[in-house]
C-alpha cells in the first residue's frame, strides 16, 4: 500500500513520466477454456439445411496486434481484443498451418479436417454443454485435424448450384435437415485421404429418434470413397417441434490411430404444414369466434390447443426520405427516421413474464429500409448503439426484429428506430411499420382455441378460436399465439392470430353479480348490450361504473318479454326510455334498484362515454337484498320454444350431507348442427339463488380428457310455470357470444320397482375410466318414462350425445340409441333429425343402477364408434324422486 502511495505520488508530479513494470504470472485454468461467449455467432440459418456456425475458436480477451493498444511509450503494438473478428484469425492461422503441414491439400480437405476433429466440448456460462447450432462441430483442435483420415469433397461449381431448397444435399463435413417431417434422409461421400484404411460408423441422437446408416464398417483403400445414408425417423412425438442433435462417429479400426472423426448431426423434427400465421376476418365487435383448419401436421395423439393473451398489434405508415447520413444511424432522429417505443409492464405477483417483441418494416417503393429495435437504458426514450439488441440491416426494403424479453420489477421501455437508408426514386418513401409486445404466459380468456382430442398424421384438425377483448375498439387490432400440442407439454409451433374491428356495434355479454367486467369505450361510444337477468326473489340491486374518466350509465328493463325461441340479445332501449340512469362528471356511478322500481327479469346496463377520447371502465352488479329463491330441484330443464337441447342438474356432495355443488351437463349443437355436450361444476348458489360456473368443452384422446374454458353459464331464478314447474333463466357467454333462454323442468318423480320408489336419476359414471358418463333419468306418475343419454366422443375425440327414450320397462335392458341433427344456441330452432346410433343398457339390481354399456357407431355425417360396457356409480346425489 506504501508503495502504491509513492507511485500515484510520482505519477501525480509533472508529466513524461515513463516507467516499465517487469515480471509476470500465468494463470491457467480450464474453467476459462471452451466458454461460449455471449456475442458469438449463432444458428440455425432457415430456411437452409446447413449448421452454422461450422466450428468454434477462441474470441474473448485475445492479444491483437494493434496501433492504438499497449507497449512502448510511443509505439504502441497490442491490446486486448474480443470478437468474432479475434476467432476467424485462429481459423485461418489453423487452416494456414495445415496447408503447410500438407501442401497437396484442397479446400475441402482443410474444412472437413478441422471440422471432423473438432471437440464438443463447448459449454455456456453456466457450464452446460452447447448445442451444434452455437458452437458447430466445437473447438479447433489442430492436432487432431492434422491426422484426420477422411473427407468430404464439394466443388465450387456444387456451391454455386445450390439453393435454399437443395443445400442440406451439398457434402459438408455435417448433417443438417430443416424439415424433417416424420422421418428423411441425408447422404454424404468420405474419401480417404489417409493412404487407405478401415472404419466403424456409430450414429449418436437423442432418444426418441430412430437413426441408421447404409454402412456400419467400411474400408477404403487410398483416396478411395463411399457413399453413405442416413436415416433418421422421429417416433418420440415429445420430440417434435425441437431441432434433435447428434454425431455420426468414424472410429479407425485398422490400428493405425487416426483420431475419432465427428460429422455434427442437426435435424429438425418438423411439424408439418404449420402456417405462418392466422388472419381473423373483420371483427364486427369485441367478441367473436372464427372456424379454420390446420392440415398436414404430424399425428396428435393427445392434442391441446394453448393460447396466450391478446395484446395490442400496432401500426404506422410514415413518409420517410433518406436519412443525410446513412450510415450514423444514431446521429439524429429526424429526416429519414422514424422512432417510437414499447413499454413492457412491471413483473405481476404472479411473477415473471416473457414477451415476444417484433417489429415488421415493409416499404416497397424504397432502395434500402434498415431496422434497430434496443432497450431504453438511459430513459431518454431515443435509441442509442449501446442500448440494441436488434439490427436488421440487409439491402432490402423489407426488414423485421424478432426476439423475447422477460419483465422486471418496473416497467421496461424500448424502442424501435426504422431509416430510410437509401431512398427510391421518388426521394421519399411509404413505410409501412407494424409492431407488437406479446406476453407469451397462459391466455387470460381473450383468446380461446379448441379442436379435436386426437388427430391422424395430415388429418384435417378443424379448429375453433373465440376472442373476447371488451378493450377492443373500432379500427384496432390485436395479436396471440395459438399453441398446438402433439402430446402435453410439447408445442409444435407459435402461429400468430391476427384479429381486427371493424364493426362499431358492441357484443353482447351477461353479467354475473359479484363480478366486475373491464372493458374500453370509444369516444362518444355505448355499449348497449350489457344485460343481467334479475332474479325474482331479488328485493335491493345495485348498479356501479368506476373509472378515471367519465361515464354515464343508463338502466332500462326489456321493453317486452324476452322471445323465448330467440335466445340472442338484442340492443337496448333508447336511452330516453331508461328506467334509471346516473349522469354526472364523474366515472363512479351508482344506481340502487328496490321496491316497486325493480322488477324481475333482463335489465339493460349501458355505459356511455361522453368524452372526446376513449374511456376504459368497469361495470358491476351486485344483489343487495334479497328473498328465499324459489326451490330448484335436480332434474332435465328444457325450453319448450327451441325443443331438442336443454340441461341436466345434478347436486352433488358427501353421501348423506347437504350437496355442496351442482353439475349441469347442457347437451346442445355445433353451428354445423351436430350434437355436441358442455359441463359445468361450482359450489351450489349463495343465498340469492343465482349459479355461475366455468363452461367446459371436453375432449378426448382416446384414453382420457382434456378440458377447455369457453365461456360460463348463469342460472337466474325465475317465476315458476302456469303449471307450478320450477323455472331458471339460463344465460351463457360461449365461443364470443352471449345468449339467454328460459328452461323449464320436466318430469319427476320415480317409477316403481319391486314395491319401491326406483331413486337412479341423475349422473352416473364409470371410475374405471372417467371422461365419460351417462345421464339416466326414470320419472314417475301414470306413464313414466326412462331418459337414457350416454355422452360420448367421436372418431377425433370431440364431445357428442346420444339419446333414447321410451316408457320405463323392467322388462328389457337394452334401449335404441340415436343422434340428432339440431340448432346451434344462437341459431332459430330447427326439427330434428335422427339418426340410428346403436344401442344402449343399463343394469338394475335392487334399487340400483350397476352396469352401463354403449355400443354405437356415428355415421351420416359423423365418424368413429363408441363401446363401452363397465361398472358404474353414481356421480350426483340421489335425486330422491323429487
């Protein structure tokens, strides 16, 4: 420490001082060694089928020759370099030394022993191993190059012919396929360069993958050669969608020691025909759903159909002239560029979430369109050289950034820099710029998509995506990403779904008490197709908005009884013939509905945004006051307007406990008029009467189900029938649409059997295989009747019912099963069509149901058979005969 004191002394005084420190210390450690660094070049290079980088070679901290380094006072001759710019001169000293050591090597000679003896042993900061497309064949090794035995010859002439579409076909000293899509082939041709000799071949990939060659041992004599195949079959599906790495190993078995040759193997296992992305056609509203179809895609023995979040896709087309100085992107930020940024908001609770980034630049009248996309560090909000990440730079007109962040503890900006590098002939040009921030976490709900359960390879997959964004306005645009999984946890690809408004009409949607909805109005705007069904035992409802903003709210009960054979919502009352309405400068309002002012039945609640900008708001309902609700008992609930769906409620709980949730299994219609089922299962209602739950589409893989959120259904008391028969106001948000009908309850009752009341109705199931079940229902009174609907799946796992019905015999077990061709829940009611499916049994011993069977083939327009034949319980609570 003296000492230091005494030089920072020294150097302090005056100037010239010049000074010289001797003596050094090496430090070797191999933990340094083979460290991929961070700036390094990577693959893979689509859509060709070759593996870059080729090999790898020391970059970090090297001693350069330079002219502005260390040494002498005045004759500076080194400094510490890092770089690509550092490794290509080791591969090129390499390649010049064994030029050297063998003069009568060709090009192709050189590359094939550097690349062939290199060592994978390349590994990441965190020492894992790296994989071919970061550090290729691996690191130099040029010992080992200069006794290598074999090569791959390709000529210039090879080079030149090639193509995006033919170039996994050149003989590189690797194996690179970009589509391999089920299984493919590669061929390469060794020479010998050795003076001859004997070879064993062994293919090392991961599990899953069936690989081989034509040739497990061969033998060369001098500079002879021979052609060998690959064949690689993926039959993992887990592994598909992955790139899949490996090495073929040439050992030498003739004893003279040539080293072990590597020829690094890359193959990606394609998914098929994915496409690039998904355009919805023109939205009328927030809400909505759209029918398309993957085709051409590996088999899907276990398909799920993930989604993410929708988030804004946004868009500008500025008028660029060239930027003074091209080259000094970073100079200014005027003439000839154009600048905006993305914020990624702070981390959730939830925790940590990634983001997909892209900007896309297309400016076709344009000479030269470059692109920088970089994170905001110093909080300017310009861009700057050391903040990016993205440099898109070729010498086209057409340019994208595409890369994934991950959130922080507040938000993060960044931003995008597109300049016009060279202008076309006009001098200024059209850009047409579209960017996006996406979190790539789980869907909230504003995008949905569901298929079938299991699809055959190059099957036609239909697929249904419903979008709900209560924020999307007239003339905007969202993105999200659709999912596919072969098996659980594997995604084949990320395809985009575009979606834009274009409608100024908004959705209908059906509020629940207790829950909020969010949702953005338009300057100007309303959104007149918010409804909520008060229940007839309500006494006390209250109405809220908040917001920052102002909105006015209106509440209007429907002007005459809702058509009980058009389930769909129409708009609301002028606002001019409101019951109630709050209309002040705040964005907080609240209207309290009780006495004689509140009636049962479907209340109006409209929101308007008064302002000259876009408002965004929330809208609640909650039941303040409230009488005992009518009693519901279990049972089938049908509307008798649009006969041929309806609902089945079930209680369910601990044996000989009050129930503590209700099952109800809706069996309804595809818009393709197919039969199809929904269930849902939630805690029995609160003390209002009123019954929410998740609504579920279930399919099946052949073994077991998988269940998609599409929406939830209401169960509202209402009045019961002139008959006395209980009665519920069944409303339902499902696929984008929202739709509500009254349902009436039908039979009840048991039948008798063996002097005593025969109690089986309800929800029976086989624990042997869950994923299934029936619904059987036996009614009582002077012609009781036996219901009979086993819910079952077709040929690629989606939802179907059948059903059979006929006065109640104890005579005979076996009922004739048929399905029916019906309407949709949104569409005008239809007749039915039936046709034969099957048959159906069940078992009765005692007062008990104990085995249920299907066996039933769905032709005339459906595909696939069902047979089942097990034990059985009953999933529901007895009904007892009620």
């Amino acid at each position: 420490v003296a000492d230091a004191a005494v030089l920072r002394a020294w150097m302090a005084n005056g100037s010239g001082q010049f000074g010289r420190l001797q003596g050094s210390r090496s430090d070797r450690q191999s933990a340094y060694a083979d460290r991929l660094a961070n700036f390094s070049a990577r693959g893979p290079v689509l859509p060709m089928g070759v593996i870059k980088p080729d090999l790898s070679a020391p970059g970090l901290n090297i001693i350069a020759a330079s002219q502005t380094g260390t040494g002498t006072a005045n004759n500076a001759t080194h400094a510490f370099l890092s770089g690509t710019s550092m490794a290509t001169p080791h591969v090129a000293g390499a390649a010049a030394l064994l030029k050297s050591t063998h003069p009568n090597w060709n090009p192709s000679q050189i590359v094939s022993a550097l690349v062939l003896s290199a060592r994978a042993s390349v590994l990441d900061a965190n020492g894992v191993a790296v994989n071919a497309h970061e550090q290729g064949a691996g690191m130099i090794d040029l010992q080992r190059a200069n006794a290598a035995g074999l090569y791959l010859n390709v000529s210039g002439a090879q080079f030149r012919a090639a193509s995006v579409n033919t170039a996994q076909g050149l003989n590189l000293p690797s194996l690179a396929h970009p589509e391999c899509f089920q299984s493919c082939t590669l061929s390469r041709t060794v020479t010998d360069m050795a003076g001859g000799g004997s070879w064993n071949l062994t293919l090392n990939l991961p599990a899953g993958v069936n690989a081989s060659a034509s040739l497990a041992a061969f033998t060369l004599g001098n500079a002879a050669s021979r052609s060998i195949t690959f064949n690689f079959v993926i039959v993992d599906p887990a592994l598909v969608g992955h790139w899949l790495y490996g090495q073929a190993m040439f050992t030498d078995a003739s004893g003279a020691g040539r080293p072990t040759l590597s020829l690094p193997i890359a193959v990606f296992a394609s998914p098929g025909n994915v496409p690039l992305s998904i355009t919805v056609p023109a939205a009328a509203g927030e809400r909505g759903f759209f029918d398309t179809s993957l085709s051409g895609l590996v088999a899907l023995p276990d398909a799920r159909f993930l989604t993410t979040p929708l988030a804004p896709l946004l868009a500008e087309s500025p008028l660029l002239a060239q930027d003074p100085t091209p080259v000094q992107e970073y100079d200014s930020f005027g003439v000839g560029t154009f600048v905006r940024t993305i914020t990624i908001p702070a981390t959730p609770a939830s925790g940590r979430t990634s983001y997909r980034i892209r900007v896309n630049l297309n400016a076709p009248s344009a000479g030269d369109i470059d692109l920088f996309v970089g994170r905001d560090d110093d909080g300017n909000g310009l861009p700057a050289s050391a903040e990016e990440l993205c440099a898109a730079t070729s010498i086209t007109a057409t340019e994208s950034c595409d890369f994934i962040v991950r959130s922080n503890a507040t938000a993060t900006t960044y931003w995008l820099l597109a300049q016009s590098f060279r202008a076309g002939n006009s001098g200024s040009d059209r850009v047409d710029v579209e960017w996006y921030a996406a979190p790539l976490e789980a869907s909230n709900g504003s995008l949905v998509a569901t298929g079938p359960g299991h699809a055959d390879s190059g099957a036609n997959v239909p697929v249904r995506i419903a979008y709900d964004d209560a924020s999307l306005l007239p003339g905007q645009r969202r993105i999200g990403f659709l999912r596919p999984q072969n098996v659980a946890g594997n995604t084949l690809a990320e395809i985009p779904i575009r979606i834009s408004r274009s409608g100024n009409a908004a959705a209908a949607f059906a509020l629940t008490p207790g829950l909020a909805h969010t949702l953005t109005l338009a300057a100007g705007a309303a959104q007149d197709r918010l409804y909520f069904e008060v229940p007839v035992n309500a006494t006390a409802v209250t109405f809220r908005t908040q917001s920052a903003g102002n909105v006015d709210l209106y509440l209007a009960r429907s002007v005459s009884a809702a058509n009980p054979a058009d389930a769909n919502i129409a708009a609301a009352p002028p606002r001019n013939q409101a019951q109630a309405s709050a209309v002040t400068a705040s964005g907080n309002e609240t209207i309290v509905l009780a006495g004689a002012t509140l009636q049962a039945g479907r209340w109006y609640v409209t929101p308007v945004n008064p302002g000259a900008a876009p408002v965004a708001l929330s809208v609640s309902v909650a039941i303040t006051a409230h009488d005992a609700p009518p009693a519901l008992p279990p049972g089938q609930y049908a509307n008798a307007n649009r006969d041929g769906h309806g609902i089945f409620i079930d209680f369910s709980g601990p044996p000989g406990l009050p129930p503590d949730q209700w099952v109800v299994l809706w069996y309804s219609y595809l818009d393709d008029q197919t039969p199809t089922w929904y269930i849902a299962i939630a805690p029995i209602p609160a003390g209002d009467g009123v019954w929410r739950a998740d609504l579920l589409r279930v399919t099946w893989n052949g073994a077991a189900t998988t269940t998609s959120d599409v929406g939830d259904v209401i169960l509202t008391p209402i009045s019961n029938a002139p008959s006395g028969e209980p009665r519920v106001m069944m409303s339902y948000n499902l696929d984008g649409r929202s739709g509500s009908e009254p349902m009436q309850r039908l039979g009840g009752g048991c039948p008798t059997r063996n002097g005593q009341l025969l109690d089986v109705s309800g929800h029976w199931y086989s624990s042997s295989l869950p994923g299934f079940g029936y619904t059987y229902l036996v009614t009582g009174g002077s012609n009781p009747q036996e219901v009979f609907i086993p819910y079952v799946y077709d040929a690629q796992g989606f939802p179907r019912w059948l059903f059979a019905q006929r006065p109640f015999s104890d005579a005979s077990s076996t009922l004739a099963l048929s399905w029916f061709k019906g309407f949709s829940p949104f569409a005008a009611p239809l007749p039915l069509v039936g046709s034969s499916a099957g048959n159906g049994t069940r078992t009765l011993v005692g007062n008990t149901v104990t085995q249920m069977a299907v066996s039933a083939t769905l032709g005339n327009g459906l595909s696939g058979s069902w047979n089942q034949d097990r034990p059985v319980e009953l999933l529901s609570q007895s009904a007892q005969c009620r």
